[in-house]
C-alpha cells in the first residue's frame, strides 16, 4: 500500500511518497505496481481551482492507465446542475479521471462531517463562537450531510461494486440552520438564535466569516458560494443496493465525530505542534533531560497525583482548582499504585501509559476538553497540552491563558526534570525513557 501526499505522509501499514501529481514521471513511479488508486485531491486553496483540479485528474488518469491501475475510487460533490465552482469542478474531475477509460467510482456526498473537514470546521466554529448570529437564507438550503466514519465505509465498499456515479449521504435531509442547532445539542451548549437577513449574499457572509472563524479563507470562500445549492441524494435506491450501508443520523453523526477526535487526541497528543488545528488549541514545549536521569523521570510520572506539588506551580494549580469551584468544577487530590489506563488521578483520566509517555484528559472541565501529556525522548522532555474549547467561555479561557501559556509550561516542564533529585532513591530498573514509538 502506497500513500501519496503533497507533504509525506504518516499513516499506518502504507508507504508514504510526497509527490506533486502534475510531475507525470515521478507520479508514474508512485503508482507502477498499484492495481486500485484514491483519489482525494483539490485545489481550492489556488486561484483557478476549477482548471487546475481538470488538469489534475487528467494527469492522473492518463498516468494511471499506463502504470496497470485498473480502478479509481473518487470523492466528489453532490448537487443536481450546481451553479457554484466548487460544485461544478467536483463533478469534472470524475469525468477527466476516467479520460483514459480507467474505470471510476465516483461517490458524490455534501458535507462531510468530520474533524478537518472545511464544512465541519465552519460549522464548529461558527456554533462554538456565536450563541446569535444574523445569517443569509443560504441556512435554509436543504443539505444531506454525512458522517466521515460513513465516508470511509463506503470507501471501503467501494472496491467491490460497479464502476459508475453514486450519491452518498447521511440518513436526514437537514438545513445549515437545523445542523446548527444540532451541533449545539450535541455539544452541550445553549440553543443558538439565528436571525435570516435575505439581503445578505453568499459573498457577504464570506465576509462575516472571515472574521468570525479561522478557516482558511481561500477554501471557505469558494465553498460558501455552492451554499445556496441543495445537496441531497437523489438515487438512494441504486446506492443501498451497492453497498447495502446504514449511514448515521445527524445527530448520532456529529456525537460520532467529537468522540472520534477525542479519542485521536488521546492516541496522538505527543504529536501535535503549537497553535490551533481543528478547533483545538495545543502548547508544545522541550526541555532538556540528561541521559543518565531518564529512566528516573520516568518513575517520577508514576508517582502522579494527591499533591498539586507534583504538577509545579503549587499555588496557580490551587488558585485554578477554586476558580473552577465557582462554576461548579469538583477537583478532588487522588493518588493510585501507579497509573494505568482507564484509571482516575486527581482530575484527570490516564488515557495512555507506556514506559516514557503519560498523556491525561481532563475531567468536567467547564473550558471544555483538556490534555496534558509527558514523553521522555533521547535527551528531552517534550509536554503537550491541549484544549477543545466549548463555547465562548473556553475560547475566553484560553485566549486569557495564551499570553503567559508558553513561559508556564516550560516552567512545569522545568519542574519535572528537577523532582528527578527526590526520586534517586527509588529503586529503578532501567527501562529508557521510552522511543519514537512512544508517540
């Protein structure tokens, strides 16, 4: 299995390649021995997209051909004789890709509903940030979203059945203004009030997007102009028999995707670098180790909990554990044997233990979902923490934070490197302080 990217890929079980698809021999090369290629590729983000991505996929079908792929799997885009761009590109790429008669599954969908998905992402700030926004009828357009989960089993499913068009969705026929309102309930927040302003036009709201989210505003643009067109599928029928799938419904969908991102911050915290991603705020800090002190850094990361001592900045834990009790937080000191995961320590939940690598998740946080994980690597500690903020009360909480977040966390990094001293006399079977594989 070969993964093809612009930048090289990290994914489990597949060789990854960073090619561009427009370097024919290069892409040849990638693909010589591949039976069945994906093709996830678009250019929203230049200028003419729209020639761009037909290039694109001539380019790869052409390629494909005469390096023996004998299926391509597309994801496109729904919409019955779009108006928009972005619409009307998504349906052409299919065609250009089976320009050399490579046969094509192409699987149009709507919004996509999943972490880093661009429709995802506009609906989670827009919801997370606004309790009342003045919106253009665009929120009334009928959409059909999907769950990625569900994307990604009918990608699966998709190696098997008859070459040809096929229109995926979820299992409701929803609005943008319903889906708000739904992802709202799935979060736990209060109802948002949507006022619709007829006047207001796509480009307009493109406008008033920009300065509400952080979504890249070369993608949203364009997206926000097929807004107006509705995307729902219109041959259910010949889909269900293909591929025999029960897609979520909205609800189940977005609870789905918030789970999943959770749990895929459990698993790869360690790796992710500063700043925001997906609606997660993330502080990266390293600070030395000596070589000789690794292994007793990594006993001291079972010694967690009962004592805000352990944490470093005794005094700031304690005066954000009271600051927490006014709006209904219950911290509680607790210790265990050692922790494992699936244990309670203090406030957190142990969401991965390994030698060298601790990763927590905050309990009932009122911000909203918390990390913070520890990975002794070579010579360095590195420690990670992250927040999913919920609603405006923790986008507030961290941009307050943000300022001083750096120099605090090195501080407690600092701080775990010096409790080495009060853990010499422990007994400690060198176990390393862990390797790559850690995180």
């Amino acid at each position: 299995m070969v993964a093809l990217s612009r930048h090289l890929p990290d994914i489990a079980g597949a060789a990854g390649r960073a090619v561009d698809v427009a370097d024919e021999e290069e892409l040849y090369d990638c693909l010589a021995g591949c039976e069945i290629a994906y093709y996830l590729v678009h250019s929203l983000g230049v200028g003419d997209f729209r020639s761009r991505d037909q290039q694109l996929a001539e380019i790869f079908g052409r390629v494909g051909a005469a390096a023996g792929i004998r299926r391509i799997i597309y994801l496109g885009g729904l919409g019955n004789n779009p108006e928009s761009e972005h619409l009307v590109s998504r349906q052409e790429v299919g065609v250009a890709l089976g320009c050399e008669h490579v046969p094509v599954v192409e699987m149009r969908a709507a919004v996509v509903l999943g972490a880093g998905s661009i429709s995802f992402e506009m609906l989670r700030y827009l919801t997370e940030r606004l309790p009342f926004m003045i919106c253009p009828r665009w929120v009334r357009t009928a959409i059909q979203p999907i769950a990625l989960i569900d994307v990604i089993r009918y990608l699966m499913k998709a190696l098997d059945v008859g070459p040809g068009i096929y229109e995926i969705g979820g299992a409701d026929v929803t609005t943008y203004r319903e889906m708000i309102s739904a992802y709202a309930e799935a979060r736990g927040l209060r109802r948002r009030h949507i006022v619709d302003v007829p006047y207001l036009t796509p480009r307009l709201s493109s406008y008033w997007l920009d300065l509400v989210t952080p979504v890249d505003r070369r993608v949203s643009h364009a997206l926000i102009e097929s807004l107006v067109t509705e995307v729902v599928v219109g041959d259910r029928e010949r889909t269900d028999d293909a591929f025999g799938i029960e897609p979520l419904k909205l609800t189940e969908a977005l609870l789905a995707t918030l789970d999943d991102q959770a749990l895929a911050i459990n698993r790869d915290l360690l790796s992710r670098q500063d700043g925001l991603c997906d609606g997660v705020y993330t502080v990266r800090v390293a600070v030395p180790v000596p070589a000789e002190a690794a292994a007793l850094l990594d006993v001291d990361l079972d010694r967690i909990g009962g004592s805000y001592g352990w944490y470093g900045l005794t005094v700031a834990w304690r005066v954000r554990a009271m600051l927490g009790r006014l709006v209904g937080e219950r911290w509680r000191l607790s210790s265990a044997r050692a922790p494992i995961e699936g244990e309670t320590v203090d406030w957190w939940f142990v969401a991965r233990r390994e030698p060298g690598t601790l990763i927590l998740r905050a309990i009932s946080w009122f911000p909203g979902e918390g990390w913070l994980g520890y990975r002794c690597s070579g010579d360095e500690l590195v420690q990670v923490g992250a927040l999913r903020p919920k609603g405006i009360p923790g986008f507030l909480y961290w941009k307050l934070l943000q300022p001083v977040h750096h120099r605090v966390f090195h501080m407690l990094a600092r701080h775990r490197v010096k409790r080495i001293g009060s853990v010499q006399s422990v007994e400690v079977q060198p176990r390393g302080c862990g390797s790559d594989d850690g995180g």
